[in-house]
C-alpha cells in the first residue's frame, strides 16, 4: 500500500509529467506558436487532480511550464502540488535541445526540488533534494545513461517535418530516451488509431492515437510492483493534438491502467495559436 504522500506524489506527476513521448523537430517548419492548456486527472472515473501546461516555441526556442495539484477523493487523505518546467533550443539539425528542466513537488512536510542540466542531450548536472535513498538493488546509472537523453517534460513533445497534416500515423514510429533524474527508460510508441476529440474550450479535430511502452534502463528496483507493471503494461495510451502555428503535436489525453482502475490526464481546454512573427529590426538614417 502505499504511504499518504507517495500517493499525492504520484497524482501530481500524473498531470505534470503524465505526457511523454519522443522529441523529433522539423527545422523550420516548426515556426512560431503558443498553447494554453488545463487537465483533469481521474482514476476509475474519480477525479483526483487538475493542472495547467503552457507552451511557446519562438525565435528558434521553445518553453514548456506545468503545474497541478490534487483534487476530490485523494485531498481527503492528503494534499498535494507539483510544478515543471523545461526550456531549450531547436538546434541546426532540427532537433530539439533541451538546457535545463526543473520540478517541484510538496505534500505536507514532504517536498522534493529536482533540476538537470543539458547540454546537447547529454546531462551535465543533477541536483536533488532530499538525495535518491540509496539501495542495494537499485541499477546504478552510469554516465553512458545520460548520454543521449531528453528530459521528461521536453520528450513530450513531438514535431513533425514535411508539408502534409502532422496529426498522422507517422507521429507514432518514436522512441524516447528519457533521464527523469532518477531513472533511465525509453519510451516506445506505435500507431493505434485515429480519433475525433472536442475540448470544452479550444480544440476540436482529429488526434492521433499512439499505444505506449515502457522499458526502465537504469536507476530503477527491478523488484518493485510498479515497475514490474509499467513494463508488463500493453493498454497504455497518448493521444497527440496540434498546436496551431506549428507542426508540433502535444498530449490531449493520457490512459494508464493501474490496480485501481484506469488512471485517464484529459484535456478540458486546448487553446492554441499561431504566434505572428517577430518584426526584424531596420536601420533608419538619421538626415
């Protein structure tokens, strides 16, 4: 069973981090635009969190900031919130380069501050308070496990290149390295269907759907109950949106089964749109 503030802590990163896929960037063709979006987190159709996620990718950079707090049924037992934060660069091959992810999660006397440096997908420094326990079972993360990576909130976009509608099937042949300061995994997704959503506010259109798996790699307990799940878990689902402007897709919806029922991070507003672009400084000659 789990502890008061184990279960808050994982409510709030199911709407902060509940969201990862692969990072793949057109170049250019990613352009200029903004989302603002609000969630709702349920388990068995209970709600048990809401949180917000805002996005802007200009002049060549992207942000990506998160927040979300536990809701209904589970503040009874406990409260709980949580932030992240990502930001980084779309560098000269396209792709994009994270530079520093930060989050922050508080349930009562409990919180945990986290913080990774990057630096062409490679981690350069991790800082986390309290430390991760040590333990005996645990698979140690080498420096080749942080080679290659992105960080948790930055793999959970995705961009696609070309000219035709980038909510396609395509979206969905990715695999993710991810280092979430802890952990090592790859994120795998393949193509499941296509489907029609509506948002309260904002969005209405197709998203792609994409089935998800989970491979831990390193600085995970191989014995634990989680993991043995997560990594048996074949109902996994990520529904992709667009975000107008641009040919990035990001999460509209989450699925995970658990013991307890479907865990479900849904979208009730969408809104994005297409930022102009920035006005090009000209030289005026004084007479």
């Amino acid at each position: 069973m789990l502890t008061s503030h184990r279960s808050v802590f994982l409510a709030c990163r199911a709407v902060v981090l509940m969201t990862a896929a692969t990072a793949v960037w057109g170049g250019a063709a990613v352009a200029e635009g903004k989302l603002e979006a609000r969630y709702t987190v349920t388990l068995a159709g209970v709600p048990i969190g809401k949180g917000a996620w805002v996005i802007d990718v200009s002049d060549g950079q992207y942000t990506a900031a998160a927040s979300g707090m536990t809701t209904g049924l589970l503040r009874v037992f406990a409260s709980g919130q949580g932030s992240s934060a990502s930001r980084g660069q779309i560098n000269g091959t396209g792709q994009l380069a994270p530079t520093t992810y930060a989050s922050s999660i508080t349930s009562g006397k409990w919180s945990e501050e986290m913080r990774i440096t990057l630096a062409n997908g490679n981690v350069k420094e991790v800082s986390i308070d309290p430390p991760v326990t040590p333990h005996p079972e645990r698979v140690p993360v080498t420096d080749a496990h942080r080679k290659g990576v992105s960080d948790p909130m930055s793999a959970a976009l995705v961009a696609m290149p070309g000219n035709g509608s980038p909510v396609s099937a395509q979206a969905c042949n990715r695999r993710a390295a991810v280092f979430d300061g802890r952990m090592r995994y790859d994120l795998k997704m393949a193509f499941k269907r296509m489907e029609v959503v509506k948002a309260d506010r904002g969005y209405e259109g197709e998203t792609v759907v994409c089935a998800l798996y989970f491979t831990p790699l390193a600085g995970y307990i191989p014995n634990r109950p989680a993991i043995k799940y997560l990594i048996e878990q074949r109902d996994m689902e990520v529904w992709f949106a667009p975000v107008a402007g641009t040919r990035l897709l990001v999460p509209f919806r989450v699925s995970i089964p658990t013991p307890l029922g479907v865990g479900v991070l849904q979208a009730t507003q969408f809104m994005t749109g297409a930022q102009p672009p920035r006005a090009t400084p000209t030289s005026v000659r004084v007479r």
